[in-house]
C-alpha cells in the first residue's frame, strides 16, 4: 500500500525535489526517508540516476513501488552533476524545487517552514538556512555553514540589500540547505554545466541579486563531506580550479545581474578558499597551497617558512592568518559574531533546526 503522505502531498503550493545518484547505493535510503518524512513533504521526488553501477536501481525501484511521488529517471550515459540536475529540472511541475543529493540529508520541519516563507515573501526567489557539516566516514561533525550569517533573525533581504551583502561576503548559501522557486531558477538561467562544481553557487547568488531571498538562522539539513568529493577533488588540483575559476570570471564580468566590482572581490575569495582546503588535507597540499595562495615572491618565502618552521597546527593558524591578510576574504567581526550568535543559542537551548 502506498504512504498517506505521498497521497496528500500535492496539496497546496507543489514542492519538486531533483535528486540525482551515482552510485549511492548506501546513503539513497536515509535521503529518501528523510525526505518523505517532512511534515510538509514533497509533491514530486524526481531522481534521475546517472547510470549507476551499483545496488541503487533496486534501491530505487523498491521506492517508487511504495512512494507514488517519486519518479525515476535514467541518463543513458553517465553525463555528470550539473546535467543530471539540469535534467531532472527540466521534469519538475512544482512552483518550489529543491537540488538535493543522495549522501545529504534533510531535516525535519525544512519543508515546511522554506514553503511558508516564501508564501510570506512572493518577491524572494529562494529561502535558506543553515547546513550542519558532517564527516561522511566518521560522521564527526565539522561544524555549520553558513560561517557568516547574512542575518541574525528569519527573514527577508532584498536585492539591493545582496549586492550590499556580497561585499562583506559572499559564502551564504550552502544549496543544499535552500528552497527555490522554479520560476526563479528558471529565469536566472538554470545550472551551467561550463561552471561545473561552482554552477549551484552561481545561480544562487544570480538569483538573490536578482529577486533577493529568505534566510532562518537554524540547520534544516546535514551536509555529508566526502574527501573524493567533484568538488574536493576540482578544487584541489591546481590546474583544474585555476581553469574554473578563469570560466567564473569571465562570466561574472559579462553578466549584468553581477556588480562590476565582483568579479575581482570573488576571485580574491576563491583563492583563499582554495588555499585553505589545501591547508586542510593531510599532509597540507603544499603545492596547491602556494599556486593558490601567494601573489608574489614574499608570499611564497613567507608560507614556506611557516610550514617549515612551526608545528602542523601552529603552522596552519599562522597561514591561515597570513592567507586572510592578503585575501580579506570577509570580515572577521562577522565571522565572530555569528560563531558568538551560535553558541549562545546552544547554550540557551535555542533550537538548531525547523
């Protein structure tokens, strides 16, 4: 017998989720069950599989036997992220889409509240909370994103206020954590498969500049980081994300929803971006650390030495700050403030999801 929610789902403004799978097997039924067990589930689960080549089919086909929302789709070839999304967008019918992903999860109340939201604010082209980080092996936690919140209560951002925002820092929206409207998505051009890893991140700051957007300072889901990650993987290796960044560039010089300053103010964050994830790996990725992360003789000299010199962790923190130095990536009163903002709401037993 099929569930009474999917049943009832359709009910009121329709929700789509994309879900796209390669080869996740192990995670698609924690995605899925998370998924159908929002207060407020889902009109339409489309999840297209990229050809995978493990147990996921089955996996999938037990599903929609059970789940009348889910609807499954097929690439013919293996294609990619990007494409796979593009495509399961392309299928969507509901007014809201959400991007999800088969080793992520939501959590409970996210649905509910994003949809609500935007009801409240028709202007908003998304709504967004916050991400709790998870170790994909471990299942320690990393912490939580966005490390800078664009607000300190639930609420709404106009356009004018984004551009504003993005000069301060432009790291606020994890895709996983945010509700779209189709229309929205649609108009800013959809997912650019030439942007590869960072076309999710270009959408989302188009949109906002465009339509502005909902934020809730509370997790609404849990995001899995895996170290073979696409986007780990383009993102620490040097020619691949001096490449991606060049593309990010000229598009963002080209398109008139982007200020003209914001171009130079993102690649100053990319390659501090990148220079700290080269920071992280172990051992810390030297070479990707120094073509990413010095912009001159003195800043190879300079990150060599505190590598050489100091232990792993003092050497780490003295980059990093060397590395913020140099980039100004965002303000580290706004970093601090929202690290205070989070650890008084866990103290005071603010709840940290919908």
């Amino acid at each position: 017998m099929r569930d009474h929610a999917a049943a009832t789902s359709t009910a009121g403004p329709g929700l789509s989720v994309v879900l796209p799978n390669y080869n996740h097997a192990q995670y698609l039924p924690r995605a899925l069950d998370a998924l159908l067990s929002q207060e407020q589930p889902p009109g339409e689960i489309i999840v297209v599989d990229d050809c995978s080549t493990d147990g996921s089919r089955n996996i999938l086909a037990d599903y929609a036997v059970r789940h009348r929302s889910i609807r499954l789709i097929r690439n013919e070839r293996n294609v990619g992220v990007i494409p796979t999304l593009s495509r399961g967008l392309g299928e969507a019918r509901g007014q809201f889409v959400y991007f999800g992903a088969a080793d992520d999860f939501v959590l409970p109340g996210f649905f509910k509240a994003a949809i609500s939201t935007l009801q409240s604010y028709p202007q908003a082209g998304l709504f967004f909370g916050d991400a709790s980080l998870m170790d994909g092996q471990s299942g320690l936690s990393l912490g939580v994103r966005p490390p800078v919140r664009p607000r300190y209560s639930a609420g709404f951002i106009d356009a004018c206020a984004v551009a504003k925002l993005l000069r301060r820092n432009d790291n606020f929206v994890v895709t996983g954590a945010a509700v779209f409207r189709r229309d929205a998505v649609i108009s800013a051009g959809g997912l650019q498969n030439e942007l590869s890893t960072f076309a999710d991140g270009y959408l989302v700051r188009k949109i906002a500049l465009m339509r502005g957007f909902c934020y809730a300072p509370t997790a609404v889901m849990t995001w899995c980081v895996f170290p073979g990650s696409v986007s780990r993987t383009t993102s620490t290796r040097p020619d691949r994300a001096k490449q991606l960044l060049a593309t990010i560039i000229s598009r963002l010089a080209t398109d008139p929803a982007f200020p003209h300053w914001y171009a130079d103010a993102f690649s100053r964050r990319w390659h501090f971006s990148t220079a700290r994830l080269a920071l992280e790996e172990n051992p810390v990725n030297r070479e990707l650390l120094v073509d990413m992360g010095a912009q001159n003789s003195r800043d190879r000299i300079v990150l060599n030495h505190f590598l050489n010199t100091f232990g792993l962790k003092a050497a780490r923190t003295l980059v990093l700050g060397w590395l913020w130095w140099r980039y100004r990536p965002f303000s580290l009163a706004s970093l601090a403030t929202t690290s205070i903002a989070r650890r008084l709401g866990a103290l005071f037993g603010k709840p940290q999801q919908m």
